[in-house]
C-alpha cells in the first residue's frame, strides 16, 4: 500500500445495510485506502459485512473504528471531503472526483484525509455537510442515485489514479516526414477524386488533415493503415466506374 493513500480512509455515516459497509471496504481495500471508519450503523452484523468484504479486505472490517456521531469520528482529520448528490442554495462549490483526488494527494502527504459518504436513502445531512471542507459530487446522467459501495469505488479509485505514478510507456515508431509526405499526397489525390475537396486549391483542405495528424502524431502502422484506405477507396472507384462503363456498353448494344 502506498504511504499516501494510509493517510485516506472512507467514513460512512450512519449506514443502514451491512453489506454495503462489507462492500465499501472491499472497494477501499481495492484502491490501497487504508482505513474505515463507521458511524452509528443500524445493523452493525460484522458477518454480513465480512461476507461481501471477502478475505482480503476482511482487516478493514475488523479494524475499523465505530463512533456515535460524525464529529467525533472526524475529530483526528485535518481535510474533510463530503460526497453529495445536491447543489442547493447556498451550498459550496462542487468538485467532480477527478477534479479534487489530484488536490487531496498533495494534502497527504502531511494530513489525514477523510473521505465521507452519507446514508443509504438521503446522503449527508446539512450539518454533516458543515464539517466538511470540500464536496464532491459524482457526474451521472439523469439517474443520480448511487449504491453507497459505487460511490466509494468511483472516489477512491480517482484517488488511487491521482496517486499513481505510471511507468514509462513504449513509443511506437512514429511516421518520419518523408512518410508523412507521401501520405499526405495520397490522401489529397484521394480526396480529390472522390470530390471531398476541389482540385482548384487542394492545399487549404488539406491543412486541417495535416493538423490533426500532427496533433495526434502517427505511427507507422497507423500511416499504413490510411494509405491501405486510400488504395481500397481507389479500388472502388475504379471498379464502380468500369461497371458503369461495362452498363453503357451493353444499353449501346441493345438500342443497336
């Protein structure tokens, strides 16, 4: 587990199911968070919650501290997020997961990081909400409803992704300009011959193709691949048109 991510643990006031506590800790311990804190659960039956934690996020469970109110729970954090679903009136600004897992890893390095979900049914109350010093709210379509192990998968793994420090990644051969010359010949003749662009100034459309493909940068297959598209679009055309010729021809025939 990384040193900073021992820093987060989730906190889930007031839970009512067992097996979304048991979930939510098999979601933490997914992402390397290291703690799990719970606060006054309806059904504390650490059986149900085992169940779905399975054994590898079992210590979360067996570990995890219980308390009777948020703000006691909370008293150790020096940075609070809470998750919610509204943006009522005279509510803070909203962060997205992604926009605040970056802000919070650099905030571990010094200080404990708690990351709050609400109950089940009504999320987090205004005054849970008052604790917290960021809130953060998961992008969905019109559905906006979660089940409390999802949201706590999505926020933890945009911690985890923040926290990452990919390797390096191979480069594939990238198209030299020589390459990318012709090609570009190509695909303007090409272009031209099906009039996707007019022979008159052939140079001005292409500019936009010549940008895009340097902003994206191609590799040598990748260069391939449309010059074999350019070919087979020429193909087509050749063989539409001598059927068509072939089509004249016999009409000529049959009038004669």
């Amino acid at each position: 587990m990384d040193s900073l991510l021992k820093n987060f643990s989730i906190v889930l006031s007031h839970p009512k199911i067992p097996e979304n506590i048991g979930a939510a800790a098999r979601a933490a311990c997914n992402m390397g968070i290291g703690g799990l804190i719970v606060v006054a659960p309806d059904d504390p039956d650490a059986e149900k919650m085992l169940k779905m934690a399975t054994h590898t996020a079992a210590h979360l469970i067996r570990g995890m501290e219980v308390y009777p109110d948020l703000k006691e729970a909370l008293a150790n954090f020096s940075y609070i997020v809470g998750t919610s679903a509204r943006t009522g009136r005279g509510r803070r600004p909203i962060l997205s997961p992604r926009e605040v897992a970056p802000l919070l890893v650099q905030k571990a390095d010094q200080n404990k990081i708690a990351l709050v979900f609400g109950t089940e049914d009504k999320g987090l109350t205004n005054a849970e909400i008052s604790l917290c010093h960021q809130l953060v709210k998961i992008p969905t379509a019109e559905f906006s409803s979660l089940n409390l192990a999802q949201a706590v998968m999505i926020v933890c793994y945009e911690v985890f992704l923040a926290n990452f420090k990919p390797q390096q990644k191979d480069i594939p051969r990238l198209a030299n300009s020589q390459e990318l010359e012709l090609m570009y010949e190509k695909v303007k003749d090409t272009l031209i011959k099906i009039s996707f662009i007019h022979p008159s100034n052939p140079d001005h459309w292409m500019m936009n193709i010549r940008r895009f493909c340097s902003r994206i940068g191609l590799s040598k297959n990748e260069l391939n691949l449309l010059m074999g598209v350019c070919r087979q679009i020429e193909w087509y055309g050749k063989s539409r048109a001598q059927k068509q010729e072939k089509g004249r021809a016999v009409k000529k025939e049959i009038k004669h």
